[in-house]
C-alpha cells in the first residue's frame, strides 16, 4: 500500500508506480469517487466524446460526403464517442 504526504495546500501527489497501475498519462485527468466509510477509488478519467465528434463526415450542409458502410459508421462512433477523433 502506498502512502502519500498530505501539502500545506492540501495536495497529494500520485507517485509514478500508482499512475503507471492506473494507466495515467501526462496531461490526462483522474477521477475520484467518494465510497461508504471514508475510501475514495480512483481511476483514469475517460474523455466522453460528442456528437461533434461525429459529425465529421458530413458536408457544410449536413449531407454525406459519400454513403457510410456499417463497418465504417461503427467505426466512426466509436472513435468519437472515446474521444479520438480530431477535427478532419
């Protein structure tokens, strides 16, 4: 079990081990969840996507650019529902 230093500001640091276990990258959120009996569980935040995320293959005027297989609208969800698609 780790033990960590509370600051005078009240901040704790994860050490590297812990963020390494939970996956955690630089730059990435955590989140915390307050459990019965004063535990709290911690876990790598999972970026929520939009539905901007989707939208990309649409033309300015909401218009498929080219028709969409079932393969590539799945594909397509998914990735913009994690968070991984990028403005094309």
């Amino acid at each position: 079990m780790a033990s960590l230093t509370v600051t005078a500001k009240g901040q704790v640091t994860l050490k590297r081990e812990l963020l390494d276990h939970l996956g955690i990258q630089p730059g990435q959120r955590v989140d915390f969840e307050k459990l019965p009996g004063g535990e709290v569980r911690v876990r790598a935040a999972r970026p929520s996507g939009s539905i901007d995320n989707f939208l990309h293959c649409l033309d300015g005027r909401g218009k498929l650019k080219k028709p969409l297989t079932i393969d590539e609208m799945n594909t397509i969800a998914a990735a913009g529902w994690a968070g991984e698609l990028a403005d094309k």
